[in-house]
C-alpha cells in the first residue's frame, strides 16, 4: 500500500499544494492565488481547497496522507501552527492558522515551517551530494533564508531563525514592510523594487523614462538602458552581495543557493552579480553559489520532503 504525503507553499503572490509518495516524485499538483483578506480564514480556507484539489488530481483520498507539511512566509508561530502578521498578506491580516486547517482535512498531523528552510530541505532531498553546512536564500516578493549547520536545519525556537531579509543595510533607510527601516528586503525584494525605484529618482535626481507611478520589478529588470533602472539594479546588486556576505559569515556554508522568482527570473542580473562580488566581501571561505536546482517549486517539493522525513522519524522512533 502507497503511504502518500502532501506538502504547501503558503507564499505571498500564490499557494502551491502537491501530494506525492515516500521517494518525493510528485504525482500531482494545484495553484491558487494567495487572498489578501479580509482576514487569515481565507487564506486557510484557500489552502485547503489547493490541497483538496491536489488530492483529487492525484486520486487519493484525504485519509490516506500519511503526514502533512505546510512552508510558510513569515513571521511564524512554530509552536501555534501559525502565521503571525505579515506585511506581505495586507494589514487586515493578523494570524493565519496553518496546521490545524490542514490537519483536519488530512486527519493527520501537519508540521510547519519556514519557506526558505523549507528551500533548505528540498535541496538536500532532491539535489545530489548537497553539503552538511548549507543556505537557501530566497528573493522573491520578500527575501529571506534557510541555512543547515552540520546537517541539522536551523530553525530557532518560534520557526524564524535566518531571517537575513530583515538585516540592516542601510541605518536609517527606506523602511521595510515590517515596520524598521534600512533593511535588506525593503531595496532588493520583488515588492519594494519599484519603491526603491522612486527612492533613488527622488533623492539621487536620475532621469528616467519609467512610469514611476505604474512600474513593477520585471519593468526595472527590463528596463536595461534606463539610467535609473541601470542606478537602482547596480544598488540592488552590491545590497544583495552585501547581504550574502553577512549570511556567510553567520553560517558558514559551503554552498549557497539562490531561488525566488526575482533571482529566478534575472539570473544574470541577480545570481551572477552575487558569485563575483562575494569574494572580495568574505574574509573567510567563499562559498559556491547556485540558482536552486528545483525552480519554482523549491519551497512546495521542500515541504514535500519536509512531511515525507518527518514520516521517516516517526516510524524510526516505534521501532525496538
């Protein structure tokens, strides 16, 4: 009899369930946009209905999930099973329950946690000869990271160990989604582009024929002959070097990887510019660092691996 595993990527743009069985093939998938109100139940109850949807596809009843993963953005409540405020989903927004909506569909238990250690546990699970000492780093609509230390993934006591996103890069700057100024993610993510955008035109005076008013990251990343796209990507790239380089002198790791839909999608403009500047920023190893080998679904296939290891534990700990 198949023992059957689901996993969900609760991000800030879409939700992402799959099911699979014990080897982490997924056999099916399903995709919703992310609610943004008017409160965390329907962001819940979208959840379920992705699951829902992926079992269906798969032919598999909800009985039959042996353990369930959910990876979240933050900030989480590891201990609650839940999603805390986050400047990602609206301000009306105050707590999503992730576990226990989920646990009730699957009658089985559901464990949670951070979407870029979740990065970390589908690397090592997918990825050949990953290394016991290792981040995942995510820049997406918000940027933030994994890291595994001697083979054991961080995660902190609440689930939000390695929230690189939120260190400071500029005292006294723009201010970040989650209300503190100067952070890394408030210049480099997906959502903040554009205001970083308007920032630079303000205070630096950089002519530009970008609609200020209407652009998004991919206009910026488009826009290569643009002296203010050119001023804000060339500050975009040494923040984001910057940023690696604090993370590898916190953690170590030997490999690096790189996923989110930012990095994903401007490679040349984002990865690369990290691999050649970082050696003259660390003092101590440099790092190899890769675009994730997983794409778009690093963080779903992680909570996949995620469930389906835990699933592993449990068994082990009823044997004599």
């Amino acid at each position: 009899m198949t023992a059957w595993y689901a996993g969900v990527d609760l991000g800030a743009s879409n939700i992402k369930a799959v099911v699979g069985p014990e080897s982490g093939s997924v056999v099916s998938r399903a995709r919703r946009r992310t609610p943004r109100g008017p409160d965390g139940d329907a962001v819940a109850e979208a959840m379920v209905a992705a699951t829902r949807e992926a079992l269906d596809d798969a032919g598999v009843a909800p009985g039959e999930i042996v353990r369930g993963s959910v990876a979240s953005i933050g900030p989480l409540d590891k201990a609650a099973g839940e999603l805390g405020r986050s400047a990602n989903l609206g301000p009306n927004v105050d707590r999503v329950p992730l576990s226990a909506p989920l646990s009730e569909l699957l009658d089985a238990e559901v464990s949670v946690l951070n979407d870029a250690n979740a990065g970390v546990v589908g690397e090592r699970f997918y990825a050949d000869r990953t290394p016991d000492d290792m981040a995942y780093l995510t820049i997406s609509s918000g940027i933030g990271a994994g890291v595994a230390v001697d083979g054991r993934v961080l995660s902190g006591w609440d689930g939000n160990a390695a929230e690189v996103g939120h260190n400071t890069v500029e005292i006294g700057g723009l201010t970040c989604g989650c209300g503190a100024d100067g952070h890394w993610e408030a210049y480099c993510s997906g959502t903040n582009i554009p205001r970083h955008a308007r920032h630079v035109h303000e205070t630096e005076g950089v002519p530009t024929d970008l609609d200020l008013d209407e652009i998004d990251a991919k206009d910026v990343f488009e826009a290569a002959d643009d002296p203010l796209a050119e001023r804000v990507i060339e500050r975009m790239q040494a923040y984001n070097a910057a940023g690696v380089a604090d993370l590898v002198h916190a953690y170590a790791p030997l490999v690096v990887y790189v996923g989110g839909a930012v990095a994903r999608n401007n490679p040349e403009q984002v990865v690369d510019p990290i691999r050649e500047r970082l050696p003259e920023l660390v003092m101590t190893n440099v790092p190899e660092v890769r675009l994730t080998s997983l794409g778009d679904e690093a963080t779903v296939r992680g909570a996949l691996a995620a469930a389906i290891t835990a699933g592993r534990n449990d068994r082990s700990q009823l044997r004599p």
